[in-house]
C-alpha cells in the first residue's frame, strides 16, 4: 500500500490495561500487514504479561508475538507518537498524556480473557481469541488511511512532522 498522504510511517501505540492480549494482536497486525506506513507499539497501563492464548491465536494466523513482552508506556517515553490508540475502554478512560501531538483514538475491543472465563479448556477459549483477532485485523486493514485526517496539517503541506 502506499502512502500518498506522508512518506514517513505514521507512528501507533496501541495501549490496553495489562498489554498482555489486544494490544499486542494490534501491533502483531500492524507489523504483519502494514509495516511499509505504520510503526507499531504496545503499551499497557498496567502491564502484566503475555497471554498464551493470544499469542497462540496469532499463531494459528500466521502472526507471531511470543517474541512480545508486556510494556508500559513509561517504556516507550522516546517514542513521539503520531496516534495512541486505545484498544480497551479501561486504558480510553485512563489514558496518560502523551507528549508532543499524539491523537488519542479509541478502538474497543472485548477482552478475550473476560470472554472465556467459563471456558474449561482451551479449546473452549480459543474461539474468543480467534474473534477478537480477526476484528482486530479487520481495524488494522484500515490503517493508516482511517488516521491520517485526523493528522495536523504541517506548514507546507500535508504530512507528519519529523520526530
């Protein structure tokens, strides 16, 4: 794909609570299908860890995360974001301040985890995953294209500033 609008990737934190599951299926993707315009990152506000079951849903894909680890955004302070996009409704709602011009954008997604607590086995729970994966996916097609207006307008023209 390309970028008629900027010749820079546009940089993207995705951020979640535990950056253990949705955030991480979102920079997967992103790394997977649009590396040539994204820079992709996870974060989350409260970091804890990998889920296996997200790791091994992206697997089953073609997409593999298990090299992730979690991470909180304090992690990530050398980054100047173009987009923090929140992927959960706890992260939207205690979103940190980003320095700089990062755009605030809110994705929801539902927590897989949440989803098949009931689940008694793996196989129970990996249909949730799965969804939530390929809704992900489906966000992460629309990038950066979806982004890119709601970008400031550089003096000169279009674009993203540089970092």
């Amino acid at each position: 794909m390309t970028n008629e609008k900027t010749s820079e990737k546009i940089r993207v934190l995705f951020l979640c609570t535990g950056n253990s599951c949705r955030s991480q299926m979102a920079e997967g993707w992103a790394k997977a299908l649009r590396a040539d315009s994204v820079e992709a990152y996870s974060a989350g506000t409260s970091p804890h860890g990998m889920n296996r079951l997200a790791i091994e849903a992206m697997r089953e894909a073609g997409v593999d995360i298990s090299g992730h680890h979690s991470k909180h955004p304090d992690d990530l302070a050398h980054v100047r974001f173009d987009f923090v996009v929140t992927v959960c409704d706890a992260a939207h709602e205690s979103c940190p301040a980003f320095p700089g011009r990062a755009r605030v954008v809110h994705a929801g997604f539902d927590d897989p985890p949440r989803l098949a607590k009931d689940a008694k086995t793996d196989d129970e729970a990996l249909p949730h995953y799965r969804r939530v994966r390929d809704e992900i996916r489906t966000f992460i097609e629309t990038l950066p294209d979806a982004l890119l207006p709601l970008l400031p307008r550089a003096s000169g023209g279009g674009g993203t500033a540089p970092p």
